[in-house]
C-alpha cells in the first residue's frame, strides 16, 4: 500500500476533523464542549492554509493567516470561557438549550 | 513506506483519533485532555507542512494556552463530569440525523477535493530552511497593520474577560 502524501491527504484530515468539531457543535450539550468543537474546525481551517501554503509554491501568506486565526482563537476563548463562567454563576448549569435569558 | 508516510499516518491517527475522544467522550475531562493529543497531532502535521514556526506557536498558544484554559473552565463549572447528548426520542433522532448530514457533508467535501485539479506551483520538496524570517518580513510590512490591529484586539478581549468574569 503505498499512497504519496500530497495535498489531497492534508485535505482529507482536515476534512474529518472540520466533520468532526461540527458535530461537537451541533449535538453536545455542554458550552464548553461547543466551545472544543470550535477548536477543532477552526484547526481544520489552519491545516487548510498551511497545506495550500506548501503545495502552492510555498507562498508564506498562508502562514501569516494562521497566525491571525490563532490570535483570534485566543481572544475567543479567553472571552468565552469568561461568559461561560458567568452562566454559570447564574444558572449553576452550562446546558445550552436551557440557557435563554438575558438578564434574570 | 517513506519515513514521511510512517509519520504522517501516525500522526493522523493521533489527530483524528484523539479528535474523535473529544467528540464522543461521555465525561467532559476526557473530551479535554485528548484534546491535548489533538493539538500535538495537528503540530506534527505542520511541521511534516515544512511549517515549523506554526508548529511552534501551536504548541505555545494552543497547548500552553487554550487548552489550559479550557480545563480551568471545566474543573470550574461542572459539579457532575458525566455529561450527555440529548436524551429521548427527539435526542436520538437528532443525533442521528446530525451524525447522517456531517456524513454527507465529509464525503461531498472529499469527493469535491478528490476531483478538483488545484493550482499548484513549484517542488514542494525544496522548501526554504526556516519560515521565521519570511514571516517576520511579511508582518512587519504587507500585514502590519493587521498586527497591530491584532495586539488591540487581544488587550481589549484580556480586559473584556477579565472584566466579565468577575465575581460581583
């Protein structure tokens, strides 16, 4: 069995983990969950960049770009592990589905 | 089998693996710290990418940083570590019909991959050295006023989280 690494490859990966951190997203209940799903597909998009970045000629665009996605990765969970915790001081929970009110 | 093949399977399977523990872990510290294998897995394929300052920055940011603050937000909220998919019948069916419809979506993206003919360019076994150089060059002329714009927004988001998440 014998199968080049090519581009196709670092597609498919990212592929199965961008399916993957979608159905994190979608079905699990839990914020912080919904909160790991996001990880997943925002890395599914970095491998993306990087893999174009090298079979595209080795255009170090795709590099910068990724850097941006991951700044701005970290601001996101730094401010949503923050709203996360306040939910939980109001609700003692972190279901989603029963998380409806702005102010209580 | 190469020795790029060998590891670019492992780390696959590292990476998918792993993911799939995050995914389908009935308690949420396990979904957490594998997780931690995820990111390792996803390093590793950036540097087989000849990509080592994002790999470095993954380690850093993601591991270092991320993932500690996800287990912080985990051990701080849940009383009870069992968590679960929607239950009943309305659960069930959504579950399925989620797991059905990221199926579909899975194998139209990779048939739509297989099938496209990408612009390609170059050997991309002759790469340059190291990418630090070319990356400090870009971000400090053609993207420089993203940097800056990106340290802004990382100031505003550590005082906006620090400022939400404090005890009134």
């Amino acid at each position: 069995m014998t199968i080049t690494i090519g581009l196709n490859s670092y597609l498919i990966v990212s592929v199965l983990l961008f399916c993957l951190g979608l159905f994190a997203v979608i079905t699990r209940r839990n914020a912080i969950m919904v909160l790991m799903g996001l990880e997943l597909i925002l890395n599914a998009a970095n491998i993306n960049f990087i893999a174009f970045s090298k079979y595209g000629g080795f255009n170090i665009e795709g590099h910068v770009a990724v850097i941006f996605v991951i700044i701005l990765a970290a601001a996101e969970a730094a401010v949503a592990l923050a709203i996360v915790l306040n939910i939980y001081q109001n609700y003692k929970h972190l279901e989603i589905d029963e998380i409806n009110k702005l102010k209580n | 089998m190469d020795i790029i093949s060998i590891a670019f399977w492992v780390l696959t399977a590292v990476t998918i693996g792993s993911a799939a523990i995050v995914v389908f872990a009935k308690n949420i510290m396990y979904s957490a710290f594998s997780l931690l294998f995820t990111f390792f897995g996803i390093a590793g394929l950036y540097v087989l990418l000849n990509a080592d300052f994002i790999a470095v920055t993954q380690i850093m940011i993601y591991v270092g940083g991320i993932l500690v603050l996800i287990i912080f937000g985990v051990m701080l909220t849940s009383k009870i570590t069992q968590i679960e998919f929607k239950g009943g019948l309305t659960g069930k069916m959504q579950l399925g019909i989620t797991g059905f419809a990221t199926l579909i979506l899975a194998f139209t993206l990779i048939t739509v991959f297989l099938n496209t003919n990408w612009f390609m360019k170059g050997n991309p076994n002759e790469v340059a050295l190291s990418t630090v150089n070319d990356i400090g060059q870009m971000l400090l002329t053609q993207y420089l006023i993203q940097f800056e714009v990106a340290s802004v927004l990382l100031l505003v988001a550590i005082v906006g989280a620090s400022l939400i998440a404090r005890r009134k």
